[in-house]
C-alpha cells in the first residue's frame, strides 16, 4: 500500500522470518532472521526506496541484520537504532510455547488489553506512547521534506495503524485491536499528516 499525503510517507518494513520454532511466544526476545530471506528482503526494499529517507530500525537483531543488508546495498543511507521501534516484551513468557501458557493468563491480558502485562513485561498502553512518540518525530521529517523508514515488527505496525486510524487518545480493546500486519520481510505504506 503506497500513498502520499502533505505529511509524507511512512515506510514500516517488518524483518524477515526469526529463527524460532513455530508456536513460540517472542516478542522483545532477540532472535536472529533467517539470513536469506533477509537478503532478499533487502534486494526489494533497496528497489523499491525513494532517495531522500530517514531509516530507524529496531536494535533487535532480527531488525539490524535487515539494516545491515539494506545499507549494504543502499550506501546513500544512514541508519539509526531507536529503542521505540522494539517489539512488545511479554516477560517471562518471551521463549515459551503459547499452549504451554496459562488459558487464565491470557484471558486475563486479553480482558485488561491496553493494562495488563503479560508475563509482566510491557503493557499496551506503554507501548502506544512510545511508538506515538517516534511518530511525531517522523512526522518531523516528513514535514522537512524526507521520507522515513522503520525497519522493526508486527506489533509496532499495529501501533501505527491505531494511532493513525482510532480517536485521540483512544485505548484498544482486544477485539479492536489490528490483525493485519506486513509480512515477514515485507513492509507497507502510510501517509502522515502534517505534525500539529
């Protein structure tokens, strides 16, 4: 999805495929990226970029390994690690199987949505507001004439797509909350508004 607005464009490229086994819980757990398929992520990605772009990525390596490989191909571009591009930590369930995980547990998360931390780690709530704060600085640039670019996960899109598209200052409830994503090492579009 590709638009443009008097705000300028968002990239949100998500990561190629962790190496993880499938039905594991990870969220700010550091995985690497299948190397591959992170190689061919780059290949489209350095395509597909205008010349003038911010890029961000998350200091997970499985976001870093994709800076590494975009940069190499696009030497024109700076990078910078940016901690409010992490994914969502789910504590002490980070490395453990979702079905190994309490039903009452993630009732209760799924129940307190924006509230609750699951396995302790973060809330949802914490997490909007740093992603709505590296928002505004993008917004920034955006304004000054550059697009930007975030190189990080799932849960971080989401938090984008909510902050662009819910009421100000809205807090999600499980059933509200996005299900759609980019892809493991995909990306997508989003025009911002001019910062206020």
């Amino acid at each position: 999805m590709t638009a443009t607005s008097p705000g300028g464009r968002l990239w949100l490229a998500r990561h190629a495929q962790p190496l993880v086994a499938p039905g594991v819980c990870y969220g700010a757990l550091d995985l690497n990226a299948d190397p591959a398929a992170t190689a061919r992520s780059a290949q489209r990605l350095a395509a597909a970029l205008p010349q003038r772009l911010s890029v961000w990525h998350s200091p997970l390596q499985r976001c870093e390994l994709l800076a590494q490989a975009l940069i190499g191909l696009r030497p024109d571009l700076t990078l910078k690690a940016a901690a409010e591009l992490v994914e969502f930590n789910f504590g002490r369930w980070e490395g453990r199987a979702w079905d190994a995980i309490a039903r009452a547990d993630i009732d209760a998360w799924t129940a307190q949505f924006a509230d609750c931390r699951p396995g302790g780690g973060d809330n949802l709530q914490e997490m909007l507001a740093r992603v709505a704060s590296a928002l505004r600085v993008a917004q920034q640039e955006c304004a000054e004439g550059t697009e930007v670019l975030w190189i990080t996960h799932a849960g971080v899109a989401r938090c984008v797509q909510w902050l662009l598209h819910a009421a100000p200052h809205a807090l999600p409830r499980a059933d509200q909350w996005p299900r759609s994503a980019p892809g493991y090492g995909e990306w997508v579009c989003f025009a911002l508004p001019p910062p206020v």
